[in-house]
C-alpha cells in the first residue's frame, strides 16, 4: 500500500472516527519507522557497503540524496 493511498483510504473509508485515528497513527508510526531505516542506511550502511559494490558510487551521499533515491524506487516500483 502507499503512502498516499493509505491515507486516502482511511479518509474515505466508512469506519468510526476512533478506529480512523489509531489508522492514521499506526501509518504515522510507519512512515517515521521507514524515515529512521532511510537514515541508518545513509549514515552507516551506504558508505562501506555501496562503494564496493559499484565503482560509480558517491561514498558519503547526504540523507537527501537516499531519501530522493527511495523516492524514485518507489514511484518505479
């Protein structure tokens, strides 16, 4: 599901307003989950790894640049 699709469908559905809030708080709670895991991966994961894989690899690239890079992977996905 994404993340504008699960929002919508929570707005949209037909469920009371408590079960829509704890909805929209476990997306929440997701979304900062997935924001955190794109972090590790910028700071301590891409600069050892992703150098050694491909030559082409900028080694430290900025939390933007992965996020950016996450985003693309998920509209292509």
């Amino acid at each position: 599901m994404g993340v504008v699709e699960g929002f919508q469908d929570i707005i949209i559905s037909n469920k009371p307003q408590e079960e829509k809030n704890e909805l929209m708080k476990l997306l929440i709670f997701a979304l900062i989950a997935k924001l955190i895991l794109i972090y590790i991966v910028a700071m301590y994961l891409w600069p050892y790894i992703m150098p050694k894989l491909f030559k082409s690899v900028t080694p430290n690239p900025s939390f933007l640049h992965v996020f950016a890079f996450s985003v693309m992977l998920s509209i292509l996905a």
